[in-house]
C-alpha cells in the first residue's frame, strides 16, 4: 500500500502523521491536573508546530529514498495547507 506513487496516499500520510503526533504529545505534556477530560496545554502553538514539522520525515523519504514524486508532493501539499492554517490561527 505504501508503495503506490500518487498524491492521495500522501494526502492521507500528510494528513495522518501530524494528527497523531500532535495527540501523543498533547497526552505526554497534558498536565496532572485534568478537569474532566477537558485538554489544556499552557503553550497550544508547540505541539501543533511540532506535529506539522514531523511531516518532513516521510516527505524526504519518499522524494530521495522511494523517488515518489506525486506521493511526497501530496505531503507536501497538507504541510502547506497546516501551515497556513497555523498561521490564521495563532
């Protein structure tokens, strides 16, 4: 399945990694003190960047490793995207 070249694979890669990133570390900087299950994080633009950040990873392995363009351009299209709205919300 990871084998494919085409942008929608990257999409969902581009898409998918930040996500989950971004609730791993949210759990691991989630403080003692929950209310709830109400998620608070003193600092919200750390982990969003970070998550958004970890999409460099698969990005250059699939453009210089698998030589997969359309896929490493579909996580890239996503990273843009996250990026903006990074940029519109904080």
């Amino acid at each position: 399945m990871f084998n494919k070249d085409n942008w929608i694979l990257g999409m969902l890669i581009g898409f998918l990694l930040p996500v989950i990133v971004y609730f791993l570390l949210i759990l691991v900087l989630m403080p003692y003190g929950q209310v709830e299950g109400v998620i608070y994080t003193p600092r919200p633009k750390i982990p969003f960047l970070v998550a958004v950040v970890s999409n460099l990873f698969p990005f250059r392995f699939y453009m210089v490793s698998k030589k997969k363009d359309r896929t490493g351009r579909g996580i890239l299209l996503v990273t843009f995207v996250m990026i903006l709205i990074y940029f519109m919300i904080f």
